[in-house]
C-alpha cells in the first residue's frame, strides 16, 4: 500500500473556548512582560529619534524637500524590507533575531550622537542615519509580531495585541515630550544619547530572554522561496485576503487627518507647534482608551461591526475636525478618532493573527504592515493633492463619506470564510512520509486518485477547491483536478512541488483545520482502502 499523503488521514480539529481576559491580563506572565517593556522603550526610542531628527534637519538646511525626506527616509524602509524581513524572522531564531534588530538600531544611534558631539552632521549624512534607523524598524516589526502569539495563550492574544497597541500609543506622547523638553533644555544631541543609551538596555534586555529554537528538520528555507511561500499563503487565504483590502482602505482614509494635521492645527484659533502636539496627545489618549474598554467590545460586537463602527467613527472625527474652529471642538474629535484608529488597528490585526500558522506567522504580518505603510503613504499624497487643488475642507469631507462607503462595500462583498480555522499545527504522526527521496533533483508531481459517487460530484467540486488554496497556501507551485471522461466516479487530484524538500516542507506545514478538510475530503472516496498516491520525478 502507498504511503499516506499529506491530505489522507483524519484529525478531528482543535477547538478553543474563549474566555473572558481583562486588558492588563497578559502582563502576569514574566516573558510576555519583559519584552513587552522592550517594546514600550523601542517605541520611545522611534518617536524620541524621529522628533530630534526632524528638528535637526530644519537647523542644517532651509530647504522643505530635505525636511520632508525625513520622514519618507524613517517609513520607506518599513515598506521595501517588509517581506524579506518577514521571511528571515520565520527562518532564523526569533530570539537572536530581534535581539540583533536591536542592538542595530543602538549602533545607528551611537554613530548618530557621534556625528553630532563631533560636529560632523550634514543633511545627507542625518538622512542616510535616518534611513538605517529605518531598516532596524522595518526588520524588527515582523519578528516582535510572530514572537506575541508564542508568548501568550491564544484566548489572551487580543489583550496582548491591545498592550501592543497602548505600548505604541503612550510611546506617541512621550517620546515627543521628553524630545522637545531636552531639545529646549539641553540641546539635540542629548536626545540621541538617551535614545542610544535606551536602545542598549533594551537589546540587553532581550539578551535575558531564554527563547528554546527547534531548528527545522529539512534545514533552512531559503530567501526567495520563503518570500514566494508567503505571498502565496496570503493570496490564498480569504480572511488573509480579506483582512489586507480592510486594513488599506481604512488607513487609506484615516490617514487624511494625520497628513494633514499640521495645517489644521495651525489654522485653528491660536493655532501653533503647541496645539499640534496637543491634537497627537488627545489621539493617543483615546486609542489607549479604546484598549481599556476593548474587552467589552468585543462581548458586545463581533468584529465586522466593531470594524464597522470604528471606520465610521473614524469618518465622524474627520468631518468633525475638517469644520473645527478651536481646541475645545478639535480635541474631543481627535480623541475620539483615536479610540477608532486603535478599534479598526486592533480588531483586524487580531484576524489577521488567529489566520496564520506560526510557520508563516512573520511574513503574513511583514504584509499587513506593509499595507498600512503603503495605503498611508499613497493616502497623504492622494488626500494631500486634493487638499492643494481645492481646500482642506473639501478633502477631509471626501475622505470622511468615501471611507465609510468603501469600508461597507468590503464588509460585504471582500468575503473571509465566516470562521476561524484551528491553524495549530497537526498532530504529530498524522501521516506517514515518503520512504525515501527520489534520485537527482527536479519538480514533483503528485497524483491522488480518488473514486466518488458522481450524484455527489458538485459537492466534492467545492472540497476540492478548497484543497486547492491548502495545497498552495503550504507551498506547491501547482494545482489541478483531473475528471476521467470514460469513468465519472474517477478524480485524479495532481500537485506540482518545487523539489523534494519542498514535497516534504508540506507535511510539516499542515494545520488542524488541513487535516479536517481531509476527513471531508476522504468521506466522499468509495475505495477499499486509502486513495492511490503515485510520486514523480520530472527529469531535464
């Protein structure tokens, strides 16, 4: 009898119970909490850096392009190296990993309090600095992502997900504080310092962290094939699919009121720098807010509506601020956009997490963040350009209706599967491997024959559509089903697999939710025994 194939032996699925957990609930556990300080100090460091930067650019140079560059030279590495950066943190150990993220980001910002004690800055040199600071953002954002839900029980990863969110948002208020008060009291210089000192603590900080990696049996992925397994998971998952078209259209249109804040605020009554920080801080206040209440939320709505309503809440905040005459009208506005921001952030990062297998966990999340940088970005331009050719007004208005629009037609049409797969990984055993590797190298075909009852070929149709998305979600480069013209009952399903580590990388990626599609799909076979499995080799 052929062995077992990846898609033949029936698991019953995992199912987890949710339970009720407070929002401070994830901090009892020591790992979670130390580097989830980590995470706290590397978002002042981020903000403290982009401040000083920023106002050093605007003493070294008049000129708006170079000051503007600061922050396009702080993001755009985020979007170039997320995916790339996604795939090292699933191939190489988590732990050293982040840890040389961090200690990254310490050595740029030793260098960067060199220039400047030794008088040696320039506009390129800080935007160059600014740039490499950027790429220890953008490969450590990734890893940090994959590292939470092994940190914490699955029932507890919302509230994690939501001491994520306040970690970041508090980092929004202070790392500008504590900028701007040792700028005015002490001078650019000293913020690099203590962001160079604090970068340090926190990489020794992860040194403490005693992280066990399982090295992978079949050997390191490499680079370009991790990258391309990625993309492909995603584009076969629905609730993947579904949750990055959410998450840019959201931040497409939310970004209207940050891109153009500065103006806002500055044409409010007694408008100034003052009020621009005091329309940040009441948006951080409000997103911490909103992770406070987040819990009960989510017993009271179940995501799409809290999606619904956030994106809506959202819309209210800008249509509010577009029309704002002073800070007692554009404050609440801006704090309650900020419980919406984090409920929309939150809600479909959690999704976006409960539908990826660890194995793939760090490239799925490299992609969502990538589309919130690149819907930011485009959104700022887009809503920036519209502001220029007609006013500021008419474009927070168009962005306020269109966001809600567009986010009620993804709701209803973008579908995502409806529920949640068990995406644990299989139980051990599930299935017997292959003997042996073939002679010489070459693509595998597989072909898995099945015989049905043709009354219930429509039905079986649909299973193996599904199987489809399985198979290339794990990694196979192709995919058909074959119909028997002379037998009705006869399908044969064929897979295509790069190699045949490739072949074998596929039992180890199998899930719970994979081996019950399995026993839907063996219940429709009619043989005495297993479907035939036959391997082949295509020789060159």
């Amino acid at each position: 009898m052929p062995p077992i194939s990846p898609d033949e032996s029936p698991v019953p699925p995992m199912r987890v119970t949710p339970a009720r957990i407070g929002p401070f609930t994830p901090l009892k556990l020591p790992v979670f909490r130390m580097l989830w300080s980590t995470w706290l100090l590397a978002n002042i460091c981020m903000w403290m850096n982009d401040v000083a930067a920023a106002w050093m650019m605007t003493t070294l140079t008049t000129t708006p392009l170079w000051v503007a560059l600061v922050q396009s030279a702080s993001t755009l590495p985020v979007f170039l190296l997320g995916l790339p950066s996604g795939a090292l943190a699933d191939i190489l150990d988590r732990r050293r990993w982040l840890m040389a993220t961090q200690f990254w980001l310490a050595g740029v910002a030793i260098v960067l309090c060199a220039a400047v004690a030794l008088d040696m800055m320039t506009a390129p040199l800080l935007l160059a600095l600014t740039f490499a600071n950027g790429i220890g953002l953008a490969l450590r954002w990734p890893v940090f992502a994959a590292i939470v839900p092994e940190l914490v029980p699955r029932p507890q990863l919302p509230a994690a997900l939501g001491l994520n969110g306040i970690a970041m948002n508090a980092s929004r208020i202070i790392g500008p504080l504590v900028a701007g008060a040792l700028i005015a009291s002490a001078g650019s210089l000293w913020v690099f310092v203590l962001n160079a000192v604090m970068s340090v603590a926190s990489g020794f900080i992860v040194l403490r962290w005693r992280r066990e990696h399982t090295p992978n049996p079949l050997g390191r992925e490499k680079l370009i094939s991790a990258m391309r397994v990625g993309v492909q998971f995603v584009r076969q998952s629905l609730r993947m699919r579904a949750v990055l078209t959410r998450i840019s259209i959201f931040f497409l249109h939310s970004t209207a009121l940050l891109a153009l804040l500065p103006l806002l605020a500055r044409g409010l009554e007694g408008g100034g720098a003052g009020t621009f920080t005091l329309l940040l801080a009441a948006m951080g206040s409000g997103a911490i807010g909103a992770v406070l209440v987040m819990p009960r939320l989510r017993q009271a709505y179940v995501r799409d509506q809290l999606v619904l309503r956030g994106a809506l809440l959202q819309s209210a905040a800008t249509a509010v601020m577009a029309v704002a005459p002073n800070t007692w009208v554009a404050v609440p506005a801006m704090f309650f956009g900020g419980a919406a921001w984090i409920t929309v952030a939150n809600s479909l990062s959690v999704s976006a997490q409960l539908a990826l297998p660890d194995w793939v966990r760090a490239r799925g999340m490299s992609m969502f963040q990538m589309s919130i940088m690149g819907a930011s970005a485009f959104g700022a331009a887009l809503w920036g350009h519209i502001a220029t050719v007609s006013s500021l007004q008419a474009s927070l208005l168009i962005a306020s209706v269109t966001g809600v629009l567009m986010m009620g037609a993804a709701l209803r049409y973008v579908l995502d599967g409806g529920v949640d797969d068990d995406v644990s990984p299989a139980a051990p055993g599930w299935a017997d491997a292959p003997p042996h590797a073939p002679p010489g190298d070459g693509r595998l075909v597989i072909n898995v024959e099945y015989l049905i009852d043709p009354a219930r070929a429509a039905a079986f149709h649909v299973v193996m559509q599904q199987t489809r998305r399985t198979r290339l979600s794990e990694g196979a480069i192709g995919w058909e089903l074959l119909h028997d013209i002379a037998e009705p009952g006869r399908y044969v399903e064929q897979i295509i697999d790069e190699s045949w580590t490739g072949h074998l990388r596929r039992f180890h990626r199998a899930t719970a939710a994979d081996l019950a599609l399995r026993e839907r799909r063996l219940a429709f076979h009619l043989g005495d025994g297993p479907p035939l499995v036959t391997r082949y080799v295509v020789r060159r």
